[in-house]
C-alpha cells in the first residue's frame, strides 16, 4: 500500500542520512606509514522538494489535506462519536461535510561541509576520523485551496428528519457565525490542540554523526590492490524532534557499526583505473520519544511515548572508474546504489508501531561524474610545494523509493603532510 504524504518530513528525515554517509565513505584510503591527511569537503544539494514514493514514481513534497468527515473523524475519540453522528443523521451529510482543502507545500535545502582527519599508523593500516557539520532549512508554506461546505451540509440538514438528539446541536453549530476554517485556526489547533510547536519556516546547524575509522591495505599488488575498512558511527548528530513538523535530523539517534571491502585494478600502463566497494552497516536499536500515530491518513497526534527503534540495516555498493590524462588531471564516473531495510518499532501501541515501520525500506540508484587534481606527482619532483588532491562532482538519484530526489555537488581537498 502507498503511504499517504504527512506533515512531518520524515521521508527528508530518513534519507538525508545517506547524504551524511556518503559525504564521509570516499575520505578513506591507504597512507603511509607516518603519513597524515586532512580533509575538507562542501557538499551542496538543489532544493529538494521531490521523492520517489514506494511505487518508484516521483511525487512532490506538497501535502493536500481536505479536512472532511473521514480525515476529522480519525484524530480523537471525540471527533469519531460525533462525526458518527452525523453520519447516523445523514450519509449525504457526512460525505458532503468538509472544513476546507489545505496545500502545505515543503521545500528543503541541505548543505554539508565535512571534515576528517587520517594517520597512517603503518604501511598496512590507516586510521580516520570523520564529521559532517550541517546547514539546513525548510521552508513550509500552507494556502486554502477549496472552499467549506458547511452551508450545504445545513440545508441538508434542514431537510432531513431523523429523530436523532444531535441533529439540533448541528444545525445551531452550523448556522453560526465564523464557523469556516481559516490558516490562524489550523495553526490554533496544530499548537494547542496536538501541542507542536507552530508550523513556519525552519534553519538549524550543528553537527551530524561522527565516523571512527580503520583501514587495513590486505595487499601488495603492483597494478591493483584489496582494502578492508572497518568503522563505528556514533550518534553525536541532533535527532528528529518530535514536537516540530517541520525539521528534520542530521543523526539517526543510535550508534552504527560497518565494514567495508573494496579494491582497484590499474589498466592500460597507468590511464585507466577501475574501482569497486561493498559496505555493509548494521544500525543498533535505541530508545526513542516519538508521536503515537493512530491513523496514516491523519498523522498528527496528542499522544507521545518511548519506542524501541531498530532502523534497517544498510548495504552501499559502488563501481566506478577514473580515466588520467596525465599526473594532475583524471575524470571519473561511479554508480552508486544504496538499501536500507524496513525499520522495526517496538512499544505497546502494536497499530503505531505498524504505521511507524511502513514505508521505511530505501532504495536508491545514483551516477555520480568529476574531475580531479592532483599534485603529489609534481611535489615529488620538486616542482609543488604541497602535496594536495582537489576534486568537483556533481551526481543525482535518478531511481529508487521512499528516496528524495536532488541534484549534489562536492568540493574536495585532500592536504598531505
């Protein structure tokens, strides 16, 4: 089943953890023994406002909510019994009843600058360490798009006779003065009624999870070579805050532990190089104080408690392959695909854990392309004073699901010293 779109940008949320990751995973390679390296990377993004759904069908971020009977009638006990009422009263009535349609149109914008840092303990194993430091912002913007229809559910209303106790009480609330649904009072009813934080714009920075690195060269081949990479991340990035519609996290809230196993072959005496790697990355389960959805169809909810969550497990895989002109210059092209499992939420509220986990599997495909330089051959020859790598690429999703799509740029500079 396709998940309906909610307030909350938790399909951002989810996937920008991807974008965290693979900021970091191109840092690491070999150095040797005393070796140090210092890292920078800008990673950039295009305005995302689009997904891939759970069909693989890409869909924009814009919610339309029509706020009739069936949506009104799941967010409270109260609202059931009387929406059940009403339908009691008259079925006309109730499927005609609406307060209004709302678009709630999302837009995101991500930039990530990174950082690492890596020693070459010996000729064999190299160590890293890894930040990302985020600037994000949402803008969230709501706009009526269709008119109530509390007139006409009156005159249906005047013109039917049910016998029913309530049907009175409608008819009074319905002839009343201001009783159509505007901006301020969805607004009033978001932050008083279900206790969020007011809906609006939204900027944070701060610091996303940090990696902590070991790489083990398992070869000595002149032409190719094997590496094993092992890792932990921790969870030292903000979290989702559960009282806020409109952010997104910049961690996923539990500690990570990877490993990663690659190797290259060089071809044609140097000019060409092929690359490829598979990480796979187990998520630990951690508490967590989420909103207790009742409905899928109506996510806002008064009620939070602690869920046990077990994000899904992550498989990256790449291939790629990188063309030199000379020392300097090089261009070069990877595919990128990356999975994340369904999630698994535990807690006594057995229907929200079920809409939680829905939809949380990911799938994403990537082509990413650069050029790169590089001046370790010209320091060596006395020609530079510094050895150096610098590198721009740009990549894009061009399949998946429950996946936004966005364009990426990064700038890359490596320092040796």
């Amino acid at each position: 089943m396709q998940k309906k779109p909610s307030f909350k940008f938790i399909a951002i949320a989810g996937c920008l953890s991807f974008l965290a990751l693979s900021t970091q995973a191109a840092y690491y390679s070999t150095l040797p023994e005393g070796v140090r390296v210092a890292v920078f990377r800008q990673v950039m993004t295009s305005t995302i406002d689009e997904e891939f759904n759970s069909n693989s069908k890409p869909i924009g971020f814009d919610v339309n909510v029509n706020l009739n009977a069936a949506a009104l009638r799941e967010s409270s006990s109260i609202s059931e019994y009387i929406f059940s009422e009403l339908q009691n009263i008259s079925q006309y009535a109730y499927d005609t009843f609406t307060f209004g349609t709302y678009k709630i149109d999302g837009k995101a914008e991500v930039n990530v600058q990174g950082y690492a840092f890596g020693y070459g303990i010996n000729d064999r194993l190299t160590a890293y360490v890894s930040m990302p430091i985020y600037n994000a912002s949402v803008a969230m913007n709501m706009k009526r798009t269709g008119a109530d229809t509390q007139q006409q559910v009156l005159q249906i209303l005047n013109g039917t006779n049910s016998g029913n106790q309530f049907q009175t009480t409608f008819q009074e609330f319905l002839s009343g003065q201001n009783v159509g649904v505007s901006e301020g009072l969805i607004q009033s009813v978001v932050t008083n009624l279900y206790g969020y934080k007011p809906l609006g714009s939204w900027e944070a920075r701060g610091l996303g999870d940090v990696d902590l690195v070991s790489l083990v060269r398992l070869t000595d081949w002149t032409d190719a070579g094997l590496a094993a990479t092992y890792g932990v991340t921790l969870p030292t990035g903000r979290i989702d805050d559960p009282d806020l519609l409109q952010d997104f996290a910049f961690g996923d809230g539990q500690t990570d532990v990877f490993a990663e196993f690659g190797g290259g072959q060089t071809l044609m005496r140097g000019q060409l190089e092929l690359e490829s790697s598979l990480r796979y990355t187990y998520q630990l389960a951690s508490d967590k104080e989420l909103r207790i959805p009742e409905s899928e169809q109506f996510v806002l909810s008064d009620k939070k408690a602690v869920f046990r969550e077990k994000l899904g497990n992550k498989i990256d895989f790449m291939a790629g392959a990188q063309w030199k002109f000379d020392d300097q210059w090089s261009l070069s092209g990877q595919y990128l695909f990356n999975h994340i499992g369904q999630a698994d939420y535990q807690s006594e509220h057995e229907k929200a854990n079920a809409i939680l986990a829905n939809d949380t599997e990911v799938f994403a495909h990537t082509m990413r392309v650069g050029a790169n330089y590089n001046t370790v051959g010209l320091y060596q020859k006395g020609a530079f004073l510094l050895p150096m790598q610098a590198s721009l690429s740009g990549q894009r999703i061009f399949a998946g699901t429950n996946t936004p799509t966005y364009t990426r740029f990064d700038f890359e500079v490596r320092f040796f010293f």
